[in-house]
C-alpha cells in the first residue's frame, strides 16, 4: 500500500470525525425541544383535520393549546364539551363552555322564488361560476346552486335539495367547522348560536340591491323595509345596504320581527306553529248567549174577565 493511500484514508478519517463533532455541537445549539404534551393533546382531539379551529390541522390546534396562556378563545368544533374540559382540565386550565353552533343557508331563492333569466353551461363549480357570471337568476347575491359547499363537507351534513337548487344542513351531523363557509363564493353560508331547543331566527337573505330591484329578482327577498327593525325591542336587527341582519347573541327569539316581515324573508326554525287568533267580531259572533230575564205579565182569569165586564155595562 502506497503512502499516498495511507495519507488518503487518514485525513478522509480525520475530516469525517471533525465533521460529525462539528454537527454534533450545532444540533445542540440549535435543537427545538417540542413539549410532550402536543402529543398527548392530539390524540385526545378527534382528528378530523377540518381546520374548523383556524390551525392546520389537529396539529397545529394542539401546539396552540399547549402554548396558549389563556384557552378561552380556542376551541374545537368537532370536539364536544367533554372532549374539551378533558384537554383543558389535562393542561390545567378551566374548561371554557363554548355555545354550540350550527350552519344556516342565508339564500331561499328556490326555483319558484327566483326564476331563472339564464342557463350556465360550464365548470360545475360555484368558484369559477361567481368568477364568470353573477348567475343565472336576477339575484347576483344568491345561492348557485352547484354544491360545491357540499363537496367541501368532511362530515356528510349537507345535501343539494333537487326541488329548490338550495342546500340543506342535516343539523344532528353539523359540526361547525365552516369548510361550506369558506367554500361558498357568494357568502351566504352563516355559522350562528344553535340556540335554546334549537331555535334560530335569522334573515334568509344576502341581497343588498334597493327594495324594489330585489323584490323583482326574487319575492323573498330582504327589501329593506325596516319594519323588524322598529318592533325589536332588544337592539338585536341593523340595517345596513338595504338589507336586515339579526344578531343571534342579542336576539331573544320573540318572533315579532318574523310576523311583521312582508316578504317571510326572516326565517324561523324549530318554533312549536302558532294558534292563529281569533279576531275580536268573530269571537263575539261565536260566542255563547247568555239568556236575559223578561218579565211576563200574568194571563188574566175568567173570573176576572166577567167582573170587567159588568163594570163595562
């Protein structure tokens, strides 16, 4: 073996050492020590990675719990009330009651109220649709009808109606991660307080053109009118662009508004039907009589008959 190799070998061994000894002091320096506790926290999460919570992923929702000070802004959808006061009560904190929500359609424009003006004849897809055409109706606000808010669904909770064109939220399977709200276009998917018994009342429509050009492309439609606006009592509906909003947080589900809406553009769900009342002339028309005492005069005796008469003669 010739020196030359020798010298070879030796100095290829000397660099290699001096190499790994130099990485082995840079990856001390510079090493990222991750809390043990992500992991845990993800594997107490439900994992289906719907970025509901506004991280990336399970992932990124667990680093977050585990550095956050404060957990009373983060929350879950998809996980329930027990399923966070576990993660919260495993990082020490105070679990954080979060109101459940569900997803609402803010468009009634069905095939009846909002009639067609024009056919689409391109990509099946609500995104590139609003980005050609406002739409095949008068309404440039409404609902496209071509699912794409159901395809983004990771939880099978909506489904196309083929009666209305309109999508329906299934509510048992809704979780609030707003993937149909983010995937709509045209903004008129609403992720609002499931409320006492389920109840919600909110304004099913998104069209901020003048009352009269609104009510002409679709007969439900928000004009703007601002009747629910004077009979609330609570502060709860604004008005802004011609067009009604109710605020789910102030709103105390009187269901004044919905009966004063000339349009039905306020919707109400879950509520037990209303008796309709009586009006005050019928029910008096209706009601019962009550007998009233008359007086009778006596008849008159034969007796009595004959003494008048002899008094007569």
């Amino acid at each position: 073996m010739s020196i030359i190799v020798v010298y070879t070998i030796v100095s290829l061994s000397a660099l290699g050492v001096l190499s790994a000894i130099i990485l082995y002091f840079v990856a001390q320096k510079f090493k990222v020590v991750e809390d043990p506790r992500i992991d845990e926290v993800e594997e107490m999460l439900p994992g289906a990675n719907c970025g509901g919570c506004g991280f990336p992923g399970c992932r990124g929702f667990a680093e977050a719990m585990v550095k956050a000070d404060d957990i009373s802004n983060l929350n879950c959808p998809v996980s329930d009330a027990s399923g966070m006061a576990a993660i919260a009560s495993y990082l020490g904190h105070e679990a954080v009651k979060a109101k459940p929500k569900v997803a609402v359609v803010r468009c009634y424009g069905t095939c009846d109220n909002r009639p067609k003006t024009s056919n689409y004849d391109g990509a099946p897809t609500c995104t590139i649709a609003a980005s050609l055409y406002t739409g095949d109706t008068g309404c440039t606000y409404g609902c496209l009808g071509l699912g794409e808010c159901v395809d983004a669904c990771n939880f099978d909770a909506m489904y196309m109606d083929p009666d209305t064109g309109l999508p329906v939220i299934i509510e048992d399977k809704c979780v609030a991660c707003g993937a149909c709200v983010r995937a709509c276009p045209k903004d008129i998917i609403e992720l609002r307080n499931v409320g006492p018994k389920s109840r919600r009342i909110f304004v099913s429509c998104v069209n901020k053109d003048k009352g009269g050009v609104a009510k002409k492309s679709c007969s439900v439609a928000c004009i703007g009118c601002g009747k629910c606006f004077k009979v609330c009592e609570f502060d709860a509906i604004t008005i802004e662009n011609n067009l009604a909003y109710i605020d789910y947080d102030k709103c105390k589900l009187c269901r004044k508004c919905v009966a004063v809406c000339p349009t039905n553009a306020i919707h109400e769900l879950n509520f037990p039907v209303k008796k309709p009342v009586q009006p005050k002339v019928e029910a008096a028309k209706t009601a019962p009589k009550t007998e009233t005492a008359t007086k009778v005069e006596p008849k008159a005796k034969d007796s009595d008959k004959d003494i008048s008469k002899e008094n007569n003669v």
